[in-house]
C-alpha cells in the first residue's frame, strides 16, 4: 500500500466545511421544530372523535413512512414545480425533512398518549380541568416523558439523513465533502473528515437531549 494521506489538501476548503456544518445544523433544529409541530398535531387528529381526521392523519402517516425519503424529497424539488411551486433547494430540504419526521414524530407521540392511564384523564377531570387543559397538564407531560429517549433517538436520526438533501444540491456537509472531493481528488480524507464531523455532531445532541430530559423531567421543579 503506498497511499500517501495529506489532510492538508482538505483543510485548505475549511470554511466550506463550516458552511456545510452550519447548514446541516441549521436543517436540523429547523425541521426538529417543526417536524415536532407536525407531529403534535397529527398525534392528536389520530386520537380525535371525527372519523374524517383519524383517517386523515392515519393516511398522512402511512403514506410517509412507507415510501422512501429520497422520493418525498424529489416530489417537493422536481415534482411541485410541474404545478407552478418552485422551491430553492434549501427550502424544498426543510420541507421534505420536516413532513417526513412529522410522520414518525406522530406515531411515537401517539404512542405515548396512548401510554397514559384513562385514571389519569378522569382524575384531572374530576379536579375541575377542562378537556384541552388535562390534556396539557395531565396527559402530555406523561407522554413526552415516556417517549422522549425514542423522539431524541428519531431527531439524531434526522440530523444524519440531512446528508440526502446533498442529491437535490442543498449545500449541507455531505454535500461539502463531495464538492472537496471533486476538487482534490482525496476522497478518504474528504469523506473521512466529515464522518468525524458528523459523529461529534451526534455526540454533541446526544449530550445536549440527556441535559433537557435530567432538567425537564428528574429535576422538574415541583409545583
């Protein structure tokens, strides 16, 4: 074996590889949100007592989860334009990202709702709660606890499929490294660097969603 490794060549593109990083983590928080947002709300329309909105959230769900996120993704870039709707390739990256994690986020919040004892229910009615407030009060706090570890798993997840977007020319990490790569002719040091990126990147979330659950749910403040 006589290849010779020279990381030199690859830290000379240093900043594009901040852009990509600063981008991915920008896709990431974003379609956490609002993919949490999403989610929520199909969680509770499949729970509703309107057979219309369980059968739309429960369409919404399967559809997404059983097709492929590269195909979902090709719809909003290639696909919406045919009807008039162009998106920059960013954009059309947050869209895709966030309908997808909506759908796994609403079947594991669904899960946990599900979770919570109807004892719960009745008592926080019985203490004069209205239904919208023992939901908030009673019933969701229970249920985000008891999925948390699994939503914090689905969100890392999320942040390492951003790499997909790379296909449709958002210019995250993985999209980055391709363009070093194209310009070095290094492709084990390119693809390297940003497999450590993106592993610091899933030990830094790791990190950060243990301290929200110890501060949020062991070390809750009672009331």
């Amino acid at each position: 074996m006589d290849y010779s490794f020279k990381f030199a060549a690859i830290w000379r593109y240093r900043d594009e590889i901040y852009e990509g990083v600063f981008l991915t983590l920008q896709l990431s928080v974003a379609t956490m949100v609002l993919g949490l947002i999403i989610g929520l709300a199909f969680a509770v329309m499949r729970n509703a007592q309107a057979a219309w909105l369980r059968g739309i959230a429960r369409g919404y769900v399967e559809a997404i989860r059983n097709t492929p996120l590269l195909v979902q993704l090709f719809i909003v870039f290639y696909g919406l334009p045919s009807i008039g709707i162009r998106l920059a390739a960013n954009e059309a990256a947050l869209i895709a990202l966030s309908v997808n994690l909506g759908a796994y986020c609403a079947e594991i919040i669904r899960a946990g709702i599900e979770s919570v004892r109807v004892s719960q229910v009745e008592a926080g009615r019985s203490l004069g709660m209205t239904a919208s407030q023992t939901f908030v009060h009673v019933v969701l706090f229970q249920a985000m606890k008891a999925i948390y570890p699994a939503m914090a798993s689905q969100f890392i997840l999320l942040m390492l499929a951003t790499s997909i977007v790379s296909s449709i020319g958002a210019t995250e990490l993985f999209h980055q490294a391709a363009f070093i790569e194209s310009r070095t002719y290094r492709s084990f040091e390119a693809y390297a660097l940003i497999t450590i990126v993106y592993l610091g990147l899933t030990l830094v979330f790791r990190a950060l969603f243990s301290a929200i659950y110890w501060t949020v749910f062991i070390r809750r403040p009672a009331r």
